[in-house]
C-alpha cells in the first residue's frame, strides 16, 4: 500500500515536471517541438531516452502522419521512429502536453500520447504486446496494441 502510494505521488511529480518544468519550442508543419526531460522517458521499441533534451517530428509518410521520429537536441542522431495512432481529447490547449504510463517504481514512466498545442488531434504511442499489457496491469488503465496487420486494439489492465 505504502509503496503504491509512493510510485503514484513519483508519477504525478513526473507529471508536473514534464508538464511545466520543460522548455518546449514548436513547429506548425511538422509539429517539431523541443522537450527537456529531468526523468529518463521510455517509448515503444525497447528506447528510453535518459534525463536530457530532444526533438519530436511528426514524419509525412505515405501521405499520412502516424510516426513521430524523436532526435538528439542538435537534431544530429535519431533516436526512434515510432507509429501511432490517433487520439483526440475533448478540448485544446496553448500548451504541448503529454501523458505518460504509470511505470513500477525505478522503471521510467513510457510516454502515452503527445499534443501539439491547439490541436484536439494528438499522437497515441504504441507499444508492442507484451509491454502493452505490462503497462496495462501496471497503470490500470488500456493501453494500445499494435497487431500484426497493423490494426490498432486496447490492452485492458
């Protein structure tokens, strides 16, 4: 009990971290924004990115834009290119915003989605089964699979 309460108040300062405490720059076309993380981050793909600053674009691919590339800050080494989905909240804001998965305690927190500022439309990150349902059981609540023929389903904790 006491350690569940730990790991949620870690996740919530994490939260406000990230949330408030990073510099964010941005780009319309491509949605280039510039993150400075104080926490190691995890994404789809086996790829934690450690306390640090990067650069997230959307890539145009195939006419559509469900792959986000993230960069070093100089833009120099590409650390991962990752498919996602869609995913809408009910309203926008002026801020970037992005939500991550409740890690266990001493794991880094994996990213969830990202909204570019003033789009209701954002990025849903997907991780691959296995960790899917980890992160599922762990935050208790869905997260998002990525099928074999490229459908998207909910892992449910």
């Amino acid at each position: 009990m006491r350690a569940t309460r730990i790991v949620g108040i870690l996740f919530c300062m994490a939260m406000l971290i990230v949330t408030f405490g990073s510099s964010v720059k941005a780009d319309e076309f491509d949605k280039m924004t510039t993150f400075t993380f104080s926490e190691p981050v995890e994404l789809p793909g086996n790829v934690v990115l450690s306390s640090g600053t990067y650069v997230f674009k959307l890539v145009d691919t195939a006419g559509t834009r469900n792959a986000v590339q993230v960069f070093d800050q100089e833009q120099t080494e590409l650390y991962a290119t990752i498919l996602t989905i869609s995913a809408e909240r009910p309203r926008p804001t002026d801020k970037t915003t992005l939500e991550f998965y409740q890690s266990m305690a001493g794991s880094p927190n994996a990213l969830k989605t990202w909204f570019y500022p003033g789009d209701s439309n954002g990025q849903e990150f997907v991780y691959p089964r296995a960790r899917a349902a980890e992160l599922a059981k762990t935050s208790k609540q869905p997260a998002t699979i990525l099928s074999s023929n490229l459908t998207s389903s909910k892992a449910q904790p």
